[in-house]
C-alpha cells in the first residue's frame, strides 16, 4: 500500500507521484476544503469529506487540501486515548483514499504509528496512502495542550504534485521558522499549511502578519487551510488563503462560511508589485465588531445544532445583555427557533416590561410573560421561620434570580429548547451573577464578551436592522433586584472595570502595572481580589464562546482555593 519513501541526508523526504518526464509546470489547480466538522462525528466528517474531494473533481482540481484533525475534529482531546475511535481514524482514511481517483488530497487525522499517537497529515492519491507527515510542533499553551496526546514528528515532507514540490506543514509548524526552513531545505517550491486555527478578536491580523512574512522571509508561496465553525468554546473562522512569493495575499476565502473553494494558484509567478503591505487584501483597521458578532452566531447556531437541538430560550429582562443574546440567537437559529421569557418582579420597572416585548415583537420570537411575585412571595413565607429576625440583604435577591433560573430551566426540559444564559464577561469576573440563578442555562453566548464590548454589538446589531430598542442601550443597566438598584452601586463603572480586567486576565499585568496605567490603586486591588474569590462561580459556569486571547474557559486555570488574593503584591505606589 505505500509507496517507498526516498530519505535525504538531513531526513527529508520527497516524494513524486508521476514518473512522466515533463515541461515543468507552474500553476496547479488547488481546492482550499474550508470545512465545519463536529468532534468524534466520525461518519459525518467522513461524508463532507469526500463530498468536498467530488466537488474538487468536478472542478478539475489537481489538489485538496483539508484542516488539521478534520476527521476527527478539533480537539478531539481525550477521544485519541480510545483504541476505537483511533481505528475509525484509520478505517476512515483508507476509504477516502479509494475516492482519490485523478487528484492528490492532503487531509488530517489522528492516527498511530507503532506505539506514537501522531497529528498526521495524509497524502493520498489514486487509491493509496502515498506519504504521512506527523506534526513537527506541538503547541501547549492557552486552549492547547497537544503535548498530552500527540508524539512529535522529526522529519520534512515535500511531495511532488502536477509538477510543484509542495512542502507540508501543520498548523504550529508556520509559527516556528525551522519547518518551513527545513521545507524549502528539501526542495519545496511551495507550502501548504493544515490549521485548526481558533478565532480571537487579535488572530487574523497575527495570522496574516505571520504567514505574509514567511511567504517573503522564504521566498515560497504558501497554502493555508482552516477550519470553520464552533466546537464547545472555541469558534474557528476559516480564513483559508492563499499568499504569493512576496507575501501578498492572492485569495482569501469568506471567514466563518464553509466551502470548497477552488483555485488556479500561479506558484512561480514573480509581482512586480513591492513588497507586501501588512493586513494583505482585508483592511486591517476596520472594525472587529462585525467579526465577533459572526463569531458568536457560529458559536451559538454549532453548540445548537451539534448537540442535537433545534431551539432555544432565554430569560429577557429588558436590559442590554439579554437584549444581544435574544438578537444573536434570532440571527443564528431563526425567529421560529426562539423564545423569550420575561419574569417581572415588584422591582422589575414598566420600561424593562415594554422594551422585552417590544423586541420580542421586532424580531418575531415567541414572547411568553411569567410574574414571579407569587412564587416568591411562597418561597419567603416558608424560610420565614427559619431566617428569623435577620434582615433583608442579597439572600433575597439572589432567591429572585433563582426562581427565575428554575421556571427556565423547567421549560426548557419540557418544550426540549436549549437555555442560554445572559452574563458577560465583566460580571462573571467579579461574581456579578447569581449561581443557580442568572448563571443558569447550557450555553453562555456572552461568557467572553466585556460589557462594553456589548454595548458596542448592540449598537452595530442595530445598524444592520431594526433589534435592540435605543433605550436599552442608553439606559443605566441593573439587575432590578433591589428598588432604584443599578450596577455602579455594587460595581465601578463598566469603562473602568474592564480596563483593569483586560489587564489583569488577558495581559497577566501585575497590579503596580494596572495603576501605572491610571487606575485606582484600592479600586485595582478590590477588582482583583473579586475576580479570585468568584473562581469557584465561574468553574460552574456553562461554556461559551471564547473570542478573546484569554476566556474563562480552557485557558484560564486558576484554583478555586487559593489564598494568594490575601497576599496580594502591591508596593506603595
């Protein structure tokens, strides 16, 4: 079944799939396969898969290229230590190499050789495995932790196709220079790069820097190929592309849009254009706004749909952050798809009521009312005897939040609809959200979204279409949990506290560093101490879409016992 492998002094390794002695040609036709798989939906990968291989036939491509791990799906995380799923794997790439008929494919897997689990990719042509290539660089920070499951690989691949040594790559590979280095070492005229590339608000400018300046540094046109889609809390936007020898960006395909996206690509073609400009064809200082908000309907619409459902609720309370879900869910899933539940209270003001109902008019979701005035009122009269004399404080208005969270809970187990929950960012840093209550739900679609940024997506929502009433954005926003309660009694205003977040989680910045910058120093130390002590609320907390360089989620694994925040380092400033 494979073909023998010719082995240069330094380990490399090149392989040639035709033995015609021709004019050497310097175009290939090329299918970028920017697809939107599920982890461990091994038969459903496996039919987009060739489903895309038939497309790249039909347009008479020499070459598909697919993402990392995209029979798997990434990350498959603990699914690789399963001897079954790892046989699937295998099972999964020897029939697609029967479909292989006239064009080359280059797709991922996990797969295991001898007693090493390796990120592969597969080279495969005419009904056989032709060459692997097992990733050189195995990243271990932040969402990843390959070092877990995968053995590095130590060699080069350059595989001949219609004429073009392509050097292969995976993903980590392009941020080191070593493999590409090593790559044109061999001989490659070109790379082709498999990425499992997640979205944040900063990635596509790093990722475009990154692969303009190999393309240049080398001298090598390259192939990127990503995947698109959402996976648990990550949310992968494609961005597939392709860059000449200068390191100008010749094609991008549409971000967060699945697709087989075919191209003649001119590897020897010399610009005469200078050298690149950085930010390629996308303009690099426009708005990220339209991109999260994209991010977070592809997050919302794949947890959905991926695990097995259609349809969705949420608590609409009148204020901004329910607001945005309710509009983010419309536009991921669909009016038909939505409903929303507003539970007023003897706090809950007339203007919260009017503006729920009147988005749920405008966006055309069904809209049901439950007062809970009754319930609490029950609930009060049965503790009564057991709170005694103490005085009214938070219990009670956390037992607001928590009736709420339990009628949510209970229509969503009857009608089958998946809750989202409606906290943000800010609030889940500090602990602004009651467990139980607000806190409930099985996705939180504004998990990694700071208020302000909020604000900023209402206002862009609104600019696409009629959405989020104006008052709701203009409004002081508040819990309506206490009379003439909002936020800035118990918070610092929202400007102010997600400066100090951004810096503290995202910048890892020490606290003399966050006052240096123009904070106050009781103010710096108050947040800090709340975001330690709410670690035990955030870990019970659902997932959601993480769209910044650091979410509360697999990249930040603080402990929940922890008594550093009383030893906080804070010089005299």
């Amino acid at each position: 079944m494979y073909l023998a492998l010719f082995r240069y002094s330094l380990r490399l390794v090149t392989i040639q799939f035709y033995d015609i002695v021709q004019k050497k040609n310097q175009t290939i036709r090329i299918a970028l396969a920017q697809l939107n798989v599920c982890v461990g939906d091994v038969h459903n990968n496996l039919c987009q898969v060739k489903d895309a291989i038939r497309q790249a036939q039909g347009q008479q491509a020499d070459l598909i290229v697919f993402p990392e791990l995209v029979l798997a799906g990434y990350p498959p995380e603990d699914l690789v230590f399963r001897p079954d799923f790892l046989a699937q794997m295998q099972a999964a790439v020897e029939e697609i190499a029967a479909e292989t008929h006239g064009i080359t494919v280059i797709l991922g897997a996990p797969l295991l050789r001898g007693d090493d689990l390796q990120n592969m990719a597969c080279i495969l042509r005419d009904g056989q495995m032709m060459a692997e290539y097992a990733k050189q660089c195995l990243p271990n920070y932040r969402v990843f932790d390959e070092k877990r499951y995968f053995t590095p690989g130590s060699e080069s691949l350059v595989v001949e196709v219609a004429g073009i040594k392509l050097g292969i790559l995976i993903c980590e590979d392009i941020w080191e220079d070593a493999p590409a280095q090593a790559a044109m070492a061999a001989g490659a005229e070109a790379l082709c790069v498999l990425n499992a590339s997640p979205f944040s608000t900063e990635k596509q400018a790093q990722r475009t820097e990154l692969l303009q300046r190999q393309a240049a540094s080398n001298q090598c046109p390259l192939a990127y190929i990503n995947l698109v889609g959402g996976q648990d809390e990550l949310v992968f936007d494609g961005d597939s592309m392709l860059v000449d020898v200068a390191g100008n960006i010749v094609f991008r395909a549409e971000a967060f849009e699945a697709g087989v996206f075919v191209q003649d690509w001119d590897v020897g073609k010399i610009p005469p254009n200078p050298p690149f400009a950085k930010g390629g064809t996308r303009d690099s200082s426009s708005s990220l706004t339209p991109l999260i908000y994209k991010a977070l309907t592809t997050g919302i619409r794949d947890y959905v749909h991926k695990n097995g459902f259609s349809g969705v609720l949420l608590g609409l309370s009148g204020g901004i952050d329910s607001a945005l879900v309710l509009a983010l869910a419309v536009d991921a899933l669909g009016a038909e798809n939505v409903e929303a539940v507003m539970m007023p209270f003897h706090y809950t003001s007339g203007m919260s009521v009017e503006d729920a109902q009147q988005q749920a008019e405008w966006l055309g979701v069904r809209y049901r009312q439950l007062p809970i005035a009754s319930v609490y009122d029950s609930f009060t009269t049965l503790l009564a005897a057991e709170f005694g004399d103490r005085p009214v404080d938070v219990t009670e208005q956390n037992l607001q939040a928590r009736i709420r969270g339990v009628l949510l809970m209970s229509l969503s187990n009857k009608l089958g609809s998946l809750l989202l929950s409606t906290s943000n960012k800010s609030e889940s840093a500090v602990g602004y959200a009651t467990l139980y209550g607000d806190m409930a739900g099985a996705f939180s679609p504004l998990k990694d979204v700071y208020k302000m940024q909020v604000y900023q997506l209402a206002e862009y929502r609104n600019t696409l279409g009629q959405a989020i009433p104006q008052r709701v954005i203009e409004r002081a926003p508040s819990a309506e949990l206490a009379p003439g309660q909002v936020d800035q009694d118990s918070l610092p205003p929202y400007p102010v506290l997600d400066g100090i977040l951004q810096r503290f989680i995202e910048g890892d910045q020490v606290l003399e560093d966050i006052i240096a910058d123009g904070f106050d120093a009781a103010t710096v130390r108050r947040v800090v101490n709340l975001v330690l002590l709410s670690e035990y609320k955030r870990r019970q907390a659902a997932p959601g879409v993480r769209i910044s360089g650091r979410g509360f989620g697999k990249d930040w694994r603080y402990p929940i016992t922890s008594a550093w925040r009383k030893n906080l380092p804070l010089k005299p400033h």
